[in-house]
C-alpha cells in the first residue's frame, strides 16, 4: 500500500462483513479468464440440520482446462464443477480486505505529461471486515482425479533434458575475448581505484588515529583505512612519518619521534 494518503473507512462505517475463502489455482485462473465476462458460477448457501452448507458450482464454459503436456497428454482437460466450501471460524482475529487504486501519477511523471489537471495520490479503501474464513475444495470425482494426476506428472518432469547430439555444435557456443563478468569486476576495479583526496586535515587526523592503535603500518593497510589514493597519502606520511627499508619492520611506516604519543613510554623504558 501507499505511504502517503488518507483511507476511505466507508466500508468500516457500513459494517461490510466479507469473506475470505481459499480456491484452487485452476479454479482461480478458470476465473481470471472469464474476467469481464460476466458470471463464472453460483453460490449456494442452504440449511441442513441447523448446519450451513455453502457450494459453489463452476459455469460449464470454463470446466475445461487447457493441458501443455505431450502427446497424448496434449490437448483440454475437465475440470470439476463442484465445490464444497469447508467452513472455518475467524478465532481471535481481526482481519480486514483493502483496496488500492492508481491514480496514473506515477505514468505521468514517468511521461513527463504537463498538460490537464495534477493528478492525485493512490486511493486506499477499506472493503470490510471479514467475518467468515472458508476453503473452497473440489468434489472427488473423476475429472479431479484425472486433473490431479496430469499435474503430478508435470510437477515431476524434469526441467531440463540429456539429448545426444549426431555432430559437434560449432555456431552456438562461440569463444569471447572477454567475458561479462570479467569486465564488469574490471569496471569495479578501476572505479575503486579513483579515489576521492580528502582535505588534508582530514587525512591526517585519520592516521594519527591510526597510529594511536599501532605503531606499524604497510602502506596498504593505511590506503584502507583511509580511502585516499597511494600517491597522495605518500605526500602526507612523509611529513610525519618514517619509512623503515630495514630492521624487523621492514616496508612499513611509523610516525616520526615528534609525532608519537608512546614517545614519554619509550624514554622510560630506555632510562
């Protein structure tokens, strides 16, 4: 539903009950069909003992469905016309059908359509409550048993098939020099590599950060954290930091004596 937008609560106002009943998929696509027109079938509600009994019954232009299968399988299959309702209680809950409609805003921007009036927000209203859950349940016959078997044995048809091929296939599969997904990682690759220079200050008070954490860092380990090309933070480390090209840290950087905030410890240490 839409965010934005009041909601009509005449339907709330007339106390519309509603029910919300559960149908088989052929059934609602047999309905789908008839849409616009007219009658798809009748509702009966009757009394038996006190108990009511609701059934529907399918219109006999819509009890054939067309079957895509092979062979001898191919071809219109009958479907039920008969079906029981098997009622169920609502309980404690509070359930309610709403109704959208589109204004066509979203196709006029899309359009770029300046002439006529704007048009207005999507209209959300509320149908009714529902007072009666139901489940429509076909009668056990023989066309539902011949429905019921063609859909298992399309369900268990596999999607795909082995066929054995009298000569090489030379024209389908043709070599690339580059696939897609290659050059899509190197366009990622390259857009990562265009990095953004912060301000200076920035940058620097990144690193000392840093090195707050860790006396050490490979020049590798400071372009992440930082996010700053290699040529720039180079600039700037060698303003406050050392490079060691020897020694047990060898590659990295440290801050210069200046710079350090262990400075004070180390001195002790040595005393």
């Amino acid at each position: 539903m839409s965010e934005k937008g009041d909601v009509d609560l005449t339907g709330a106002k007339q106390n519309t009950g509603v029910w919300l009943v559960k149908v088989p998929k052929y059934l609602a696509q047999q309905w789908a069909k008839a849409s616009g027109r007219g009658e798809v079938g009748k509702l009966r509600i009757a009394k038996n003992q006190g108990k009511t009994e609701v059934a529907f019954t399918l219109n006999e232009e819509l009890t054939t469905l067309e079957n895509k299968g092979e062979g001898k399988t191919a071809g219109m299959v009958a479907v039920p016309r008969e079906h029981p309702f098997t009622m169920q209680t609502v309980g404690g809950q509070t359930l309610a059908v709403f109704t959208e409609t589109s204004s066509g805003q979203g196709q006029a921007e899309a359009e770029g359509s300046t002439s006529g009036p704007a048009p207005g927000p999507d209209k959300i209203a509320l149908e009714g409550v529902v007072v009666q859950r139901a489940e429509c349940r076909p009668a056990v016959n023989e066309s539902y048993m011949r429905l019921k078997k063609l859909q298992i044995e399309a369900s268990s048809k596999p999607v795909r098939l082995s066929q054995q091929l009298d000569k090489a296939v030379t024209h389908n599969y043709k070599p690339v020099a580059n696939h897609a997904n290659n050059l899509e990682w190197e366009k990622k690759k390259k857009e990562e590599g265009k990095r953004a220079r912060a301000d200076k200050q920035q940058v620097l008070d990144m690193l000392f950060s840093a090195f707050e954490k860790h006396q050490y860092y490979n020049i590798k380990d400071l372009v992440d954290i930082t996010k700053q090309p290699v040529i720039y933070l180079k600039e700037i480390l060698r303003d406050i930091g050392i490079y060691n090209v020897k020694g047990t840290h060898k590659n990295t950087w440290e801050l210069k004596p200046e710079y350090r905030h262990y400075q004070g410890e180390e001195e002790k240490t040595d005393e």
